[in-house]
C-alpha cells in the first residue's frame, strides 16, 4: 500500500535514527529478503542474519549508551519491528526476547551486573532471552514451579521450562524462578535469576508451526549452580513484577510485529490481484476482491495509528499500558485477519509454500498468544476502563 496516500501522525523521529531505519532497509533486502524461504522451510538458524544484526547494533537497541547500546526511542525501535516483520517475522524474535532480558538488568541490575552485562549484551557477544513459561503454566504466572535454593555462595536452580525463545542459540537467560514457595500471595517469592547455558542447563529444540528458524526450546534445570550475584536486583521476592513491568514496551513492539506482518499479507494481496486474471479482467476489478483489500487496509491503518500513539506516550514517560494493550490487542488481531484474507485472495496458491502467504498465515497466530494471550489482553483492558 503506497503510504503517502495516508495522513500521518508526525513521529519524532531524529535525523540519526532515520540513518538507521534506512541501513536496516538495506540490510532487510539485501540480507534477508533472499534467504527466507530457504531458512524457514528448514527450520534453519539464520546465524549469517544474526551476525549481521550485531554489526547494525541491533542487540543493543534499546539499551542506552552508556553501556555501548544505540539508546533507541520505543518510537524508532518499534519501526525497526514492523520493518523487520513485514520481511520474516522470526527475525524481530531474535532480538525482541534478547532485549526484554537486557531491560530487565537495566533496569533492576546492581551496577556491577550491568557494567558487567550490558555492553556485551550489546554487541551481541553474549545473546539471550527470558524464561517465565513451564509445562503446567504460561498465563498464569504465580504458579511456576522452578525452585532456586540456595547457600551461603549459590542458588541450585531445579525445574523446567517451556517454549523459550534463544534458549539453543542464545548463551544466557533470564529465569523466573521461586526462591521461597511458602510465602503468600505467591509472587512474593518469586526472583529473576541470570543464568548462563554453560552453568548447565540444557536446552531442546521444539518444533513449531510458524516462527520457524529462530530457536524456541524446552529447558531443563537440574541442580544447576549460579553465584549468588546472579540474582537480578538486591533482593528477592521481585521477578514477577520486574518482569511484568517490561511488558509494556514487550506489547508495544509485538502490535508492531503485528503491523509489519498484515502490512506484508495486503502488499502482496494487492500486487497479486492485480495480475491475477478471471473471466478476463484482474481480480481486483472484481467487488469482492476489493471489498477485501479495503478492510485489510483500514485494519493496518488503525493498528498503526494504535501502535504509534502507544509509543509516543511510552517515550513521554506517561502511563501507556491500556494503549499498549490495545495496539497489541487490535494489531495481533489484524495480522490474523490479513493473513487468511491475503490466503483466500491468492486462491489455491495462497496455500503454496511458493508464495509467502502461508508462512503469514502461519506465522499470525503467535501474536496472539506471546506476551499476553489476547483474551487476557481484554481482560486487563476491561479491568481499567472499570477501575
Ligand atoms: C513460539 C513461542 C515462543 C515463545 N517464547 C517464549 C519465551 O521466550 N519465554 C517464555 O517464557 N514463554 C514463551 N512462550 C510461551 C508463551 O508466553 C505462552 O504460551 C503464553 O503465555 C500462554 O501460556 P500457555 O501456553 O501456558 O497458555 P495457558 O495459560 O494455559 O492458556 C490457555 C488458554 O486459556 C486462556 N486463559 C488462561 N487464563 C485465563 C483467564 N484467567 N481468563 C480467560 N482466559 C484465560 C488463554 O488466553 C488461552 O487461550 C512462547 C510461546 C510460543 C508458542
């Protein structure tokens, strides 16, 4: 969709991060672009794409300057999201869980952890992510059963989790752990622990149906031993809600996940039917192929205009969890949207692995589960309308 023809919100965007939008442009078509569909039917790390990635400085994104990191607004950063996911989506997730990780040390890291971390979480020398979820429990939370006893010099880590993205390739994570199971209400005893994979957890590749290349894992924890020191901030009882308080930002950028994939699923929709020929005219001549078009481009349109507004009260410091939980609500929702309207315009061959259509279409339905389920982001959105 030509984008001029649309008004625009007038983003703050400086003139050294449109320099970057645009060499991710370039790295997007150059480095990306050719290599999709041979790494994603694979299910092949993209370690090539990656590398690239930590010469852009993309692993220190959001990670301020002080510690080597590019210090992006959430406005520039989640451009860079929606950029990124119009080509392959599982690519923001290399380095979207990473960050999550880096915020976390950030933001609640004791200074010697974070002049220790941060400038190599960076450069990309170390890459990671964050491991909340287990077999019985990924909504809700308080119920994590990983336990981290601990000594006068240790925390033993024992447990397992589940569906962690980074947890094969990555060489550190941030675990939600219980250091005390006894205490009420439950996340009072809950504790982020940063836990290199060569301390000894092991990590097994999981098979998915889209967000394929990019490595989600099973992650066993078993008498695994990391210092004392490793426990993010001075004291426990604090993970559940230094975590939850990442989320924010962590919707923000999956609604612009969310925008760049249903941008993608309506770009190649409106090339296609306008070469597409039945009953001799191009498909988009037809009323029900427009009609189509037309509701998949007011969706995109209102989730950007959603996701942009979230980062802007974002960046001014204002309280933006009820516009982040909307754009990731309203934008996931149009990625699923666009993506099967994308699959019935492209007929038979929107159900090729030739075409990227069905990769949209598998790729769509995350969104709508990571980093809050949609229909607990309406709950949550219900709950302060009525607060
Ligand atoms: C590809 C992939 C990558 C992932 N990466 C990570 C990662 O890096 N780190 C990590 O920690 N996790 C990760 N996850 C896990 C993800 O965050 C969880 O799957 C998600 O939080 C949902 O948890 P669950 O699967 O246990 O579903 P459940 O919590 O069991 O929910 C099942 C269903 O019940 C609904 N539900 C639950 N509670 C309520 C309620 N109170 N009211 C109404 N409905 C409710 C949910 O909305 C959902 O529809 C990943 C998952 C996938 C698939």
């Amino acid at each position: 969709m030509d984008d001029q023809k649309l008004s625009k919100i007038n983003l703050d965007i400086s003139e050294n991060d449109k320099l970057i939008l645009s060499s991710i442009d370039k790295f997007l078509e150059k480095d990306v672009k050719p290599y999709v569909k041979e790494f994603e039917s694979e299910d092949k790390y993209p370690q090539d794409i990656a590398d690239k990635m930590a010469e852009l400085g993309l692993f220190g994104a959001t990670i301020s300057e002080d510690y080597g990191g590019l210090g992006l607004s959430a406005v520039t950063y989640s451009k860079i999201v929606e950029n990124v996911s119009s080509v392959w989506m599982s690519v923001s997730g290399i380095f979207n869980s990473h960050l999550i990780m880096c915020a976390a040390v950030e933001k609640f890291g004791t200074d010697e952890m974070k002049n220790f971390y941060l400038p190599k979480f960076a450069t990309g020398e170390l890459r990671g992510g964050i491991a909340l979820t287990e077999p019985d429990c990924g909504t809700d939370l308080q119920s994590i059963k990983t336990k981290a006893t601990k000594d006068n010099t240790n925390y033993k880590i024992n447990g397992t989790k589940t569906w962690i993205t980074n947890s094969v390739q990555g060489d550190v994570l941030a675990v939600l752990v219980k250091t005390n199971s006894e205490i009420s209400p439950p996340h009072k005893g809950m504790s982020l622990l940063l836990v290199h994979k060569d301390q000894g957890y092991v990590p097994r590749k999981l098979k998915k149906l889209g967000y394929r290349g990019i490595d989600t894992g099973e992650v066993q924890f078993k008498d695994v031993e990391i210092p004392l020191e490793n426990l993010i901030g001075t004291e426990e009882g604090r993970g559940l809600q230094q975590i939850l308080s990442g989320l924010e930002l962590g919707r923000i950028n999956v609604a612009a996940r969310g925008v760049g994939l249903a941008k993608a699923a309506l770009d190649d929709s409106i090339e296609y039917s306008k070469t597409r020929k039945t009953f001799g005219k191009p498909i988009s001549n037809h009323q029900s192929i427009q009609i189509k078009l037309a509701e998949m481009a007011t969706r995109l349109e209102a989730s950007r205009l959603l996701t942009e507004q979230a980062a802007i009260a974002y960046d001014s410091g204002r309280r933006s969890d009820l516009q982040a939980g909307m754009a990731k609500l309203y934008a996931t929702e149009t990625a699923l949207f666009n993506s099967t309207e994308a699959m019935r315009i492209h007929g038979g061959f929107g159900y090729s692995p030739e075409y990227n259509i069905e990769r949209y279409y598998r790729d769509a339905p995350l969104l709508a589960i990571g980093e809050g389920t949609n229909e607990l982001q309406k709950i949550i959105i219900a709950k302060q309308l009525v607060e």
